[in-house]
C-alpha cells in the first residue's frame, strides 16, 4: 500500500524534508462535516517538486493549509460566524480530544480538523503550539497562495514586502540593515524582476500581472525556507507571463535547493517543474509516480478522464492517433459531505463494478515507485 509503505518506516530518510502520513482534515458546514482530505500520504525530498494535481474541490489547498497549521482557522470560521450549536460543540469536543492526545477514533466520534502527521524536519507538525508552529511558517516552510493581489500590502514597497517575512521571524533581533538588502536584492534576482534598483521602490499597484507573483515568490524565498508551497501559482496568465513564473519556481529550486510543493490543476505546470506527481480527486490520491509515469502513461481511470478532458499536446496526439474523442469527466465530483461509498471515482467510472461501489481500494504498485488506487487496474485497456 502507498500509505503501508511510508508509514511502515521509521523517522525520515536523510533526503526528505516533508513527509505526510494518513492525513485527514474535515470542515464543518452548515450541512455536516466536509471530508476534504482522506487518508493523504505522500513526501519531499530536498531539492525535489512533488505536485498534487486534480481537479477543483479535490482537496490540494486543504493539505497546503493543513501543512502550514492554518487548516483549523479556516475550518473552523463558519462555525464561529454561523451560530450554528451543533458545530461549535464538534470544535469543543476537538479541543477535547487534542487536549488528551486522542484521535476521532479513538474518542468514538467523526470530528473536524487535521489528523495524522506531518513530520517535517524531525518534528510532527501536528504536535506544535501556535507558537512554535508560527516559528516555522513563513520562515522554514513558505506559501506562495493561490490568487495574488490580495496577499500583497499596497501600502509598502516591493523592497519592504519582500523583507517582511525576515522582519517577522527576526525574533532575536539580529537581522542588521544591510544583510536584510542584500538578502531582497538576492531574493528579487532569483526571481529575475527586472530593473530590481528601480522596480524595489515600487509598491504592487505599479506591478504588472506576473511581476506581482514573482515578488511574493521572492518573499517566500528570502528566508531560506526548506520547503516552499506554490498554489496554482501561474493560472489566468499569459503565455509569456507564465513561462517566467515557473523558470522563477525551477531557478529556485535548483539553485537554492529546496524542496517544492507545487499545488495545481494545470497539467502544463505540472509537467514543466514536477520530478513527482499525486493525482488528488475527492480528498485522496488516486495515483502517484514520477511526473513522466503519470503524465504520459496514466494507470488510474481518473488520471485518464483528467488528462482527456484538458489534454496536452503529447495527450492529443495520443487522443488522434487512437481515435478516440476529447471530452470532459461524465457527471460532477462526489459531494465531500456525503461521499460515496467504496471507491470515490466510482459514479462517473466507465469500468466500476460492484466491488468499486462496495470497497475503498488500495494503493497497488504497478512498477516501481507507481502506484494506482484501483480495484481494477489489470483489467484496464492499455492506455
Ligand atoms: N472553509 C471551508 N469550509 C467548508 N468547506 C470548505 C472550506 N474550504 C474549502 N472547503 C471545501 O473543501 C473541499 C476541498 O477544497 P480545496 O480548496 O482544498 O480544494 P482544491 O483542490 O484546492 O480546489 P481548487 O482547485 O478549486 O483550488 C471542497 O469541497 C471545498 O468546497
Ligand atoms: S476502483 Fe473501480 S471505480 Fe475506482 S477507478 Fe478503479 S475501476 Fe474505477
Ligand atoms: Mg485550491
């Protein structure tokens, strides 16, 4: 199994700078708890991209959140805003349980929030206070977030943005003036923005699309973070915007060695900065391999119907070649509320059989390092 094998290890390898085991997270709502994310496990090596890519509602940003110790905030803002009795009660029963270190299971009940771990430089993020975790965020692990404009102060120059997070995490004091510049100006050239003297002055009103994001790279970059999270980090941008956007992403990796969660639906981006990738759909990886694997030679009918419904070019020449026709995923994605039963691809599944509709599967390996969560992945027509 693809979580059997991760969590049968014990501690980290010497390579991995983020390792995910058996998470889960759930919001509450007005109509029950949301299932965001279950049973996701996967990890980062140093100087690796792994990215989880699926489609909308599938649960990407929920692990982002869930990694950066933000996840319950969000989850638990309708409950606060909302009056709503029954779901305040499921917070306070999630303290509860926090607070004698026992899980869902465990206290006999279904509750919102994150569980599992997530190990990340030999600690177990879940286990860290806000004090600690704020330690770590924005200055160990960074997030470049999904749309742009709002995460940016209008009110402060490109220079004073970019420094910010190194303001912030100076908790000693220590940061003088001069290493501060010369760690922005490091930063802002990485990302290639142009005429950094100048452009350093400039607040965000006067970026165009595309430099605005390549700053906050830059102020996700500027502490020396081992592990940055970019969320869709080049979507509704053109062509020529976009290519800069991930050759700021791959410089960064390559040349600051750090490890990349990239978070995106785009295939184009995927395959231009993943060495790694995880197919998410309802909550769960349905596939994970490397990004040539997965991309090109697809074992899990989601990955198929994902692929066919936007495809590539390599992807269309196939979709020609055999003769077959480009269209979208039958139906819409599962209800997060109410989930389906057994496998949760299974009501738009062309090759669902009883057993998909009765049995979650399991991750099979169908060579090394490939795995599919597929009851049936033998009986599928070769891709
Ligand atoms: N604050 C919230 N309260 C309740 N449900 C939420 C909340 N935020 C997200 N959800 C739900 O959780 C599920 C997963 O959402 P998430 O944003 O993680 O998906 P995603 O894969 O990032 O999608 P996208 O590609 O559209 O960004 C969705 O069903 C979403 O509607
Ligand atoms: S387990 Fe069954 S329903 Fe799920 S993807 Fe495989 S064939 Fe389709
Ligand atoms: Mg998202």
């Amino acid at each position: 199994m693809l979580s059997g094998t991760w969590l049968n290890a014990v501690g980290m390898t010497a390579d991995e700078v983020l390792r995910v085991e058996r998470l889960r997270a759930y919001y509450t709502s007005k109509r029950g708890l949301v299932r965001a994310v279950e049973d996701v496990s996967f990890s980062v090596n140093k100087g690796q991209c792994v990215a989880l890519f699926g489609e909308s509602g599938a649960g990407k940003t929920s692990v982002a959140l869930a990694i950066l110790g933000l996840f319950d905030r969000a989850a638990r803002y309708y409950a606060s805003v909302s009056g709503d009795e029954e779901n305040k009660q499921l917070w306070r029963l999630r303290d509860e349980a926090k607070a004698k270190g026992l899980t869902s299971r465990e206290m006999g009940l279904e509750l919102p929030g994150v569980e599992g771990h997530i190990w990340f430089e030999g600690r177990d993020l879940l286990s860290l206070d806000e004090t600690e975790l704020r330690r770590i965020r924005g200055n160990r692990i960074t997030y470049v977030p999904q749309g742009t404009r709002k995460s940016m102060n209008p009110y402060l120059t490109v220079e004073q943005q970019t420094a910010e997070p190194m303001r912030v995490h100076d908790e000693d004091g220590t940061l003088t003036r001069d290493e501060a510049m010369r760690r922005v100006l490091e930063a802002l050239r990485l990302v290639e923005l142009n005429e950094v003297d100048i452009r350093r002055l400039q607040k965000p009103p006067d970026l165009s699309v595309g430099e605005d994001q390549r700053v906050l790279i830059a102020m996700a970059l500027v502490t020396r973070p081992s592990l940055l999270i970019a969320d869709e980090p080049a979507t509704a941008v053109d062509v020529g915007v976009r290519s800069r956007i991930i050759e700021a992403l791959e410089i960064a990796r390559s040349e600051m060695g750090l490890a990349m969660l990239l978070i995106s639906n785009d295939q184009g981006i995927v395959a231009d900065l993943a060495d790694q990738v995880a197919v998410m759909s309802a909550g769960r990886i349905m596939e994970f391999g490397t990004a040539e694997r997965v991309l090109l030679s697809p074992g899990h009918p989601f990955t198929r119907a994902f692929l066919m419904s936007n495809p590539s070019m390599e992807i269309l020449r196939r979709i020609r070649e055999k003769g077959l026709r480009i269209r979208g995923i039958p139906g819409s994605p599962p209800d997060p509320v109410s989930p389906p039963q057994g496998c949760p691809f299974h009501p738009r599944c062309q090759f669902a059989d009883d057993l998909c509709g009765r049995e979650v599967p399991e991750y099979r390996q169908v060579e090394e390092g490939h795995w599919v969560f597929c009851h049936k992945y033998e009986e599928l027509p070769e891709w």
